[in-house]
C-alpha cells in the first residue's frame, strides 16, 4: 500500500512599499552611525546620532547596541521592523567628521527623505582629512614637546622630543593608511619616536652639548596615548553601557601595552631607567606662565591631530590650558593626584558645556583634547618597564596611581555633564 506525502510549497512573501521603504531609512540611519563609530565617539553618541536620523526620517522606534567595532539596529514602524548588524573596522578618531555629523542630525527635518540624508552623508564621508600627513605629525611633535617640559624636561629633552614624535607619528599614519594592524603599528611608531630621540640626543653630545638628556625619552611616545578610548570608555560606563565601554577599555590597555613594551625593549637595549625627573627651579609666576603656554600647545597639538578645525582646537586648547595647570598646581600643594585630576576633568566638563555650543561643535571634541593631557601616560609606561623588569612593587605602584587618575578623570567629566546635561543627570 503505497503511503502518500503531503507537499506544503512555500510561496516568498512579496515586501509592501511601506516595508521596501523602512529597509532603506533603516539603511541610512545605520550608514550614519557607522561614520560616527568611525570617527571615535563614544557608543551614546552614535546612538544618539542615529536615533535623530532615524526620527527625522519618519521611524517610529530605533534601537541599537554599540560595541567599539559592531552596531545593532532595529527600526519599527507600525507592526514592521527591520534587524541590521554592520561592522567597522577601521578605528581611529576624526573631529571634524564628529562635529559634521553633529551638525547634520542636529539639522534634520521630521519628513526628511533618504536621498536627502544619503546626499549630506555623502558628502561628509567624502571630505578628505584637513592636514597632510606632514602637518599631522607636527601637530604631534607640538603636543608631546609641551608634554615634555610638564613632565620636568629641559630645552634639550624638548627639542628631542619634538624630533622623536614627529618621526614616530608619520609613520604610525603612513602605516595605518595602509591597513596594517593597528597594535603592530604602535609598537613600530614607538620604537621609531624612542630611537629617533636617543639618536638625536646622542649626535647633539657628539658635538659638545652637555648631558646625555636622555631622561624624557617616555614623552616622545605620548602621542600614542589613547585618550579617547580611556575617556569615551569610561562615559559609556558612566551611562551602564557596559559593553561597549569594557570593549574600549580593553582597547585602549592593549595600545598602551603595544606602546609600553615596545619603549622597555629600547630602554633595556640602551641602557635607560625613565626616572621621575625633579621639577625646574624657576621663579613661580615664570613657571606658571610656561605651563599655561606648554598647556595650551599641547591641548592645541592633540586636538590639531585628532583633525579638529582650529576654531575647535583653540576652544579645546583654552579649557584644557586653564584646567591642566590647576590640576599641577592643587597637586604641588600636596593633593593627591587622582582628586587634583578630578578637580581639573570637572572644571573642563563645566567650560566646555559653555564652551562648545557657541563653537557649534560637540563636547565630545572639547572635553576629550583638553584632558588627555592629563592622562597619566608616563606613569603607565613607568607601570610597564618596571613590570617587564620584574620589579613588581614598583609597576603596582605606578600602575595604581595611573589607574586612578584615569577613573578621577572619567568621574570628573561624568559629573560635569550630569551638572550641565539633563539626559546625563536622569535615565529616561
């Protein structure tokens, strides 16, 4: 007897115009927040950023999880919605196209079409970056010889560390351009900034100069400090955003670790110990004039770097010069570091909510310049030698203290914004 099998034939379900036309609005609110993920902005703004577009676009819901390198969105209108992933690989940080695309989603219309947001977006995407790679790696030279004499070096260590950063920093772009892992990048970026210092240093003894001037060798390496991970990190667990701020957490240690362990392998190969060097005895209002200037070019060379306008940069630049040296100054009179680095991240948190919004431009691209000077980057490195060369209670300590000034920085910035941001100070 022979058995009969029932055949079901599955007919594919044809979209509606309305469905056809939330797959391409969703499309473009996420092709928005994968150029703001790009651009280095913590996971609440590309949140935030995508969620205006979707709004302005006419979907009634959006939803997303941010991790450094991944978005998940879903959009809903009425009873339809649409699940996208999308990955980006590519991180580094881009001022200029933070504040485009601020400036973007802070201007749409409710009832904007796709093609008019896929216009704007192309046109930001196309906007090439605002200094050659020459000028880039001045920019760097700037920041870390400023960094140099805050860290107690001399004209000698600063003009080597000058030297020193640039070289590494044009070549730690060449290489990035070119797709190269970004942890190797900064292990060869910071051998190239150490050698290109002690190679200065050494033909200037070579030719009669006094000294070895080898002690601010760390400072040639300070570019490579992720602030903006450490800082954009920190804020997204400041609002219970956890994994995306544990991931860029963990970013940020490994770069620093790449950097770290490349700088002990030349201090073990020549010779070095970065010791603490003592401060300069200069008359005080001198020394607080040069570390109002040394703060301010340093502020300035980072934010420059990070490809911010110089209308941006000079904001960033003030705050963090104003902030900074009353972080150095609360310190000298015996505060610890960590509340003397709180103190300034607030101060800095407080200005650039006056600050830049007269600029036009978001805090994120004020806030973050002006305290990365502050992170503690020499310590960290200090951390790192001390550990490779087994000296264990000396790497706890510096990395201790290094730990909590960047959690006083973050808790700094935290209050400011909650002080000065109603979506901070509530959860909705």
């Amino acid at each position: 007897m022979a058995r009969g099998r029932a055949m079901i034939a599955l007919v594919p379900t044809i979209p509606t115009d309305d469905e056809l036309e939330l797959i391409r609005q969703s499309g473009v609110a996420l092709r928005a927040g994968k150029l703001s993920l790009s651009a280095g902005t913590g996971s609440y703004r590309v949140k935030n950023t995508m969620e205006r577009v979707a709004s302005a676009l006419g979907i009634d819901r959006h939803e997303a999880h941010v991790t450094l390198t991944e978005i998940t969105t879903t959009s809903h209108r009425g009873s339809s919605f649409r699940t996208e992933v999308a990955e980006v690989r590519s991180i580094g940080i881009n001022s200029d196209r933070l504040s485009a695309l601020e400036i973007m989603a802070s201007t749409l219309r409710p009832g904007s079409t796709v093609e008019e947001v896929t216009e704007k977006l192309d046109a930001i995407s196309a906007r090439r970056p605002l200094y050659s790679g020459l000028l880039n790696a001045l920019w760097s030279a700037i920041a870390c010889a400023a960094f140099a004499f805050l860290n107690n070096g001399g004209p000698i260590e600063c003009l080597a560390v000058f030297v020193g950063a640039g070289v590494g920093q044009y070549v730690r772009r060449a290489l990035l351009t070119r797709g190269f892992n970004q942890f190797g990048v900064t292990m060869i970026a910071a051998t190239a900034a150490c050698l290109t210092y002690l190679g200065f240093v050494q033909a200037l003894h070579a030719l009669g100069s006094v000294g070895a001037h080898q002690a601010g060798y760390i400072s040639a390496v300070l570019f490579l400090v992720p602030g903006f991970p450490l800082v954009t990190g920190s804020l997204d667990l400041a609002k219970l955003d956890f994994s995306a701020g544990l991931a860029r957490l963990t970013y940020a240690l490994m770069i620093l670790s790449s950097a770290a362990l490349a700088v002990w392998g030349v201090s073990v190969a020549a010779g070095l110990d970065p010791a603490v060097v003592a401060a300069p005895s200069l008359p005080f209002l001198v020394l607080i004039g040069l570390r109002l200037a040394a703060s301010f070019l340093g502020v300035l060379g980072f934010a420059l770097m990070f490809n911010s306008p110089w209308k941006m940069a000079i904001g960033a630049a003030l705050v963090g010069m104003v902030a900074n040296v009353v972080r150095i100054q609360l310190v000298e009179v015996g505060a610890a570091a960590q509340a003397g680095a709180a103190a300034a991240a607030l101060i800095v948190g407080l200005l650039s909510a006056w600050v830049a919004p007269r600029l036009r431009v978001p805090r994120i691209t004020i806030y973050v310049p002006a305290v990365v000077i502050m992170v503690p980057g020499a310590t960290a490195y200090r951390s790192v030698f001390h550990l490779s060369n087994g000296d264990t209670t000396q790497a706890l300590a510096f990395g201790v203290q290094a730990a909590l000034v960047v959690i006083a920085i973050s808790i700094g910035l935290a209050v400011g914004r909650m002080l000065t941001d109603a979506t901070w100070a509530y959860e909705r």
